[in-house]
C-alpha cells in the first residue's frame, strides 16, 4: 500500500441515486458495485434504492461501492 489516503463525500446510507449525484457532483466516478442483502434475500440485480453500506478509493477520482439491498416490508 502506497500510504495516499484520499477524501470523498460522506455517502454512507444515503441511495444510490443520491449517491451517484453527489459523487458526480465532486466529478468522482463509480467503477464498480457489488451488492449485498438480509438474510435469506438475494441482491442479484440493483436500482437506485438500494443504500451505500461502504465506499471503497479506487484513486483521488474513482471509487467502488457496497450496496445493501433495502429489505422488503
């Protein structure tokens, strides 16, 4: 590990949606996301609802995203 620690927008537990917005807005870009859900519940495919459990620096400008699937009432 290099030691560069950089610093992006507090997204945690907002939407995707929202996320994504805010990232775009600081011209942050998503290279991937991997998904997760409750038990007993998949998380094959993902939309905007879902939330940001963990946000991963790729570099200064790019980022990986966990996602929670929301649960279903």
């Amino acid at each position: 590990m290099n030691g560069n620690k950089f610093t992006y927008p507090d997204i945690i537990g907002y939407t995707l949606a929202d996320a994504t917005n805010i990232l775009k807005e600081y011209g942050i870009e998503i290279t991937e996301i991997k998904t997760t859900a409750p038990p007993r519940q998949v998380a094959d495919a993902f939309d905007g609802n879902f939330r940001v459990l963990k946000i991963i620096a790729v570099d200064s400008s790019r980022v990986s995203l966990l996602l929670c699937k929301p649960m279903d009432n």
